[in-house]
C-alpha cells in the first residue's frame, strides 16, 4: 500500500483493528509486519498518534560534496543533465506503467500549476521541478526516487538555469512546453515508450539550448583583434 501510493508520506496508517480486517490477518501478524515496516523506516510511530507513513526519501545535506562540485565547477551543471536524461528516462516509463490514479492527478495539478507559472524564475522553476519530481514518485520504486531526491538542490539548479536563460526566448519557452506535454500526456496515458522518449528528448533538449547559450555568452572571451583567438585564449 506504501509502495503503490495508496498510503502516502505523513498519512496515518490505519489501525491494526482495521488493517486485519482488511488484510485477513491476526491482528499478532499485523503488530509484526507494522514493526518490521519500522525496522526499516518506512513508517514512524507518534506518541498518542499512531504510526504514519514515513518520508521514504530523506533531503541530501546542503554542504554534500555534489552540491560542492556543482559550486565550483560549472560543467558539472551538463553532467548532471546527462545523469537527469538516463533516470528521468526510466522514471517516466515506469511512471506510465505503475501510476495509479491518485499518482496520474498530482501529475495532472502539477502540469496544470506549471502552464500558470509565474514570472518568477525561482518560482517557475519549482513549478517546473515539482511537475517531474511527481512523475519520478508515481515510479514507485524507492531507490529511484532516493536517487533523484538525493540530487534535488542540485536539480533544482538546472532547471533554475534553464528558466532563467531559456523561458524568456519565446521559441525555447515554446519548445519547452510542448515537451512537457509530451511527458504528461504519455505518462498519464499509459504509453511508456512513448513516455521515456519524451522525457529523454526533453532534458536532451535542455542540455543543447544551454550548451548553445553558454557558448553564445563565451565568443568575446576567445576572439581577439581581426577575429583571432586572443592570447588568453591559447
């Protein structure tokens, strides 16, 4: 029930009464499995609360060596966009094939809330991680999620990036949209081969307008007098 979305995070869990009704155990057999779910931190349990789901996926420490290289070398923002290609590729193939229905409506608020983005690049950007950060959970596989949730800051910044040098050229915002549409339409219409696709030629995308970008901004820094690369340069 975890694992499918049926119980979410921070969602109480049903009574132990209810679930042995529910699953046709002794309510001894349902003590165990609930005990052995917070053996290994899937659930927590509240004084005077009762247990809840846990946060299958905890926030990676700001001060990660990641979140180190991505500071001080500018390229790791393009490896990490490659990384970004190959797991939300897979994401969103599992997506289409094991989404449930409560999974396919949190995608669907997310791209809805993402076609009303607003100017705020900050903003717009969250909108746009949180739009794929919910087709990576409809994936339900824990370790996939771990694994893009252990890089979400690092996330978060290249879809910061590509906001800010790429949603204010109509054509790149366009483009973007279209994409995004493609994923969501693929993903909550069941197609996934059609949904990893999407999604790889979305961040594939992404990575060549920003790489196009960055040498755009670059050209003065390696063009001297008369065109020639400039002694710097060599």
């Amino acid at each position: 029930m975890i694992l499918d979305g049926t119980l979410l995070p921070r969602q109480k869990i049903p009574s132990e009464r209810q679930l042995s009704t529910r699953m046709g155990a002794s309510r001894t057999i349902v003590r165990e499995a609930l005990k052995e779910l917070r053996g290994r931190g899937l659930i927590e349990t509240r004084h005077g609360q009762g247990s809840v789901v846990a946060g299958l996926v905890p926030v990676a420490p700001a001060d990660d060596p990641l979140s180190g290289l991505c500071r001080e070398h500018g390229r790791t923002l393009f490896d990490l966009l490659e990384v970004r290609e190959l797991l939300e590729g897979q994401a969103a193939w599992l997506a289409a094939s094991r989404g449930s229905e409560r999974d396919f409506h949190r995608i669907t608020h997310a791209f809805q809330a993402l076609a009303q983005a607003p100017s705020d690049a900050m903003a717009a950007a969250r909108l746009d991680h949180r739009f794929h950060q919910a087709i990576c959970e409809a994936s339900h596989n824990p370790v996939l999620v771990h694994t893009l949730q252990g890089l979400m800051q690092q996330m978060l910044n290249t879809v910061l990036a590509s906001v800010t040098h790429l949603y204010h050229r109509a054509p790149c915002k366009e483009e973007i949209d279209r994409h995004h549409r493609r994923i969501y339409l693929a993903v909550t219409g069941r197609r996934a081969e059609r949904a990893r696709n999407a999604a790889t030629a979305h961040i594939r995308h992404i990575r060549e307008r920003l790489l196009e970008v960055q040498w755009q901004e670059r050209q003065p820094e390696y063009t001297g007098h008369g065109g020639r690369l400039s002694s710097e340069a060599k």
